[in-house]
C-alpha cells in the first residue's frame, strides 16, 4: 500500500495551487474580480461550470460592510432540465461561486483570503426558471469567524424581483495560520 499523501493546503488536490484574494487597498469590485477571473481563467480552471463562469455570469456589484456580491446571469439552454428550466445542479453551483465571491471583500491575510471550501450548501427552489430568464444572484456573509462562515444567497428575477431560490452557504476556511492578530 502507497503510502499516504499530505497535501499544502487543506482541501487543495495535489498539484493544484489556489488563486487567493488581494488583500491590498483594492475596492470590493477589485478584489471580487480578482477572485472571479483569477479562479475562474481558462488556465486555471476547465471544470464543472467553467463555462457558465467564464461567459456568462457577470459581476454587478460588491461591498465590504457586510460582504456582498451581486451577478446577473441569463440562463442557458444548456443550464436547463429536460423540462427547460434552470437545473438543480446549476442552481446550486452558481449559488456555490456567487456566494464564495461575497468573501472576496472581508477577505484579510490569514482571514478568508483563500476563500475556503464549501462545508454545506443548502438550496430551496422556490419558482422554475425558464432558458432565456435574466436572473440576479445576490449574496451576503451573514457572518465569518476565523474558520466558519455562512452566505446566504437569492436569485430573483430581474424583470419584477421575484424570489426564484434562496441557499444558506457555510465554509470552512483554508488559510494557513498568519503570526499576529487580524
């Protein structure tokens, strides 16, 4: 029996390396851009949604106080169900990404800059969401310590903001130990 690996950094597959967030005087836009196109560049990344990251959903707003993230989005046919609406497993990985981008703006050295990993995402479907729909993906840290934290996230519809899903997010963080206080 081989024996057992250890990896860098806590929930980061060997040979991989993890894009961290700027920590900087950059704006909250900044630094949630950063952490979107950074993770989510073709060199980076060519898994599960990488599409719908890279071409389709778009940043539309983001603040530090608390941390939030907005993106527009309008669903693909390719994103839909055999009954032409948005599919579960889409829904939920955009919540997955959207909601981590909230992270973006809080995000300090040794706090949440690496923006961690999912430890439960919980989605509520509430209305379908037909191809062609222009939706928004609103997302708030509803609080972060120095491990655990929890967005919750809506997507509403953009013509008349009807609620469509709602998710509770919690992460863990993954960033290494830093000397001082934050």
């Amino acid at each position: 029996m081989a024996p057992k690996t250890e990896f860098a950094t806590p929930g980061v597959a060997e040979g991989k390396k993890v894009v961290g967030i700027p920590t900087g005087d950059e704006t909250a836009m900044e630094r949630v851009e950063a952490l979107f196109h950074g993770s989510m560049s073709e060199e980076a990344y060519q898994g599960w949604g990488s599409s719908l990251f890279r071409d389709d959903l778009k940043l539309v707003s983001a603040s530090s106080n608390p941390g939030t993230a907005v993106f527009s989005l309008t669903i693909q046919p390719s994103q839909c169900n055999r009954l032409g609406n948005l599919h579960g497993g889409c829904t939920a990985t955009i919540f997955d990404f959207c909601t981590t981008c909230a992270l973006a703006p809080i995000a300090k050295p040794g706090y949440w800059a690496f923006a961690g990993v999912s430890r439960t995402l919980n989605v509520t479907y509430l209305r379908p969401i037909p191809a062609g729909e222009e939706i928004l993906v609103e997302s708030e840290v509803v609080h972060a310590g120095k491990r655990l934290c929890s967005i919750k996230g809506v997507m509403k519809r953009k013509t008349d903001g009807a609620v469509l899903a709602i998710c509770e997010h919690g992460k863990v963080s993954i960033d290494p130990e830093t000397s001082g206080k934050l």
